[in-house]
C-alpha cells in the first residue's frame, strides 16, 4: 500500500521554462513533505522540505507548494536548467521518535537543452 | 571527505552465500537507517539505529541482520543470499527530529547482484 505517490514516470521539459513534478499522499498525519534529487550511481541528495501547516516554501529556483486538503503537493523549478536532469523523489515524514521517511517511486526528469 | 560512505559500491555473489555491507558517517548524526531500492526504483525504509539502538525494524526477512557497533558505524549482514536480495541498498544518516526538516543525507549505494 503506497502512501505516498509521484504518477508520471517521466517528465521532459525545455531549458529555461518551468518543471512540475507532482506528488499525492494518503496519510493525513505527515508532519513534512521532502523532494529528493538522485543522478546515476549517486545516493539521493536532499533539496527542499515543507512543514504540514505550510502550504508554499521557496529556496532559489525551487519552490515546494502543499494542498492539505488535496493530499497534494508540488515541485516547481523555474528556470530549469540542464544540469537539472535527474529522478526527482518525494518523501513524507512521519514524525514522532523514528522520523521515518516513505519515499515516492521517482519522476525522471530530462531538461532538453 | 565523503560524509556518508558505503563499501562495497558493488558486490557480485552466489545465491547461498552471507555478505556485509559496512556504512559509515561523519556528520556527527545520531541515527542512521537502510533503505532497499527494488528493480521498480521503490525506495523503502528497513532499519533506522539511534544510538545503537534498533527504532526501526520493517517486515524484513530474518536474514537480514543489522549492527551498529557505535552511533557513526551501521552494517548490514545477509545470510543465505537470494535471487530477490538484488537491489541498491542505501545508508543514510540524520540527526534525531529533524529528518523532517532536513532530510537524511545518503550514501552513494551498493548495488548487490545474486547470481
């Protein structure tokens, strides 16, 4: 049972426009949403977080927007770059003693030049 | 100076046989965690220590053993190796609460491939 969801396998967009990766979960009782970056061969590498009384958090080209009541969230990059390119994860934490994070199954990005 | 590392990167071995694989980290965390990526690219959680201490066992078949020697150092020991134990397993790392926050810091993998 997948508690946490990413539906398009891949994605392709052109360099410079906008990149929307999506997420959708089932658990109510998150308390943080991540967005994990994986290029080949490498672990995944940690981008940006949002708290579940939040609904938008912004670091430089990428912002993370939250719907509670959608059980929905969202992974802009804008302008995306070439350097882009990679799987994009998903994360949702659950909090409490163990902070445990379930994963998405990954949205390949290609941003073409 | 890598902050979460793993040995071996890859590890080719026969069905029947036991392997480690050894995971340390210089980050000064607390807890460390296995995770198991599937040939579907699913990432899940299936051992979380905090210091030294097991918080996280998922329904991982008992020949599945980790050991955490010390708060920096998590190994995980297979016995009786099987078809289905191929996959990329990864070590990560956070400090106690603020996985959330700040997200696990991974290491760069092991791919084990049963033959």
């Amino acid at each position: 049972d997948q508690q946490v969801k990413q539906n398009s396998p891949s994605l392709s967009v052109q360099e410079g426009r906008i990149s929307i990766l999506n997420c959708d979960y089932t658990n109510s009782m998150f308390d943080y949403f991540l967005w994990y970056k994986k290029y080949p061969a490498e672990g995944p590498t940690f981008l940006i977080s949002i708290s579940s009384i939040k609904d938008k958090n912004e670091d430089g080209r990428f912002t993370v927007f939250l719907n509670k009541s959608a059980k929905h969230l969202s992974l802009h990059i804008v302008p995306s770059q070439p350097g882009d390119s990679a799987v994009y994860f998903c994360a949702a934490s659950e909090g409490g003693a163990t902070n445990k994070l379930i994963f998405g199954t990954g949205t390949l990005l290609a941003v073409q030049p | 100076d890598t902050a979460v590392s793993q040995t071996p990167k890859y590890l080719v071995t026969q069905m029947g046989n036991d392997k480690s694989i050894k995971c340390e980290q210089n980050l000064g965390h607390d807890t460390m965690y296995w995770y198991k990526q599937d040939s579907k690219k699913f990432l899940k959680i299936m051992f979380s220590y905090n210091n030294k201490e097991l918080i996280i066992n998922e329904t991982v078949p008992n020949r599945f053993s980790p050991k955490s020697p010390d708060k920096a150092h998590l190994n995980l020991h297979i016995n009786s190796l099987e078809l289905g134990d191929s996959a990329v397993y990864f070590c990560a790392s956070s400090q106690a609460g603020t996985g959330g926050i700040y997200g696990y810091t991974f290491g760069s993998g092991t791919r084990l491939t049963v033959v």
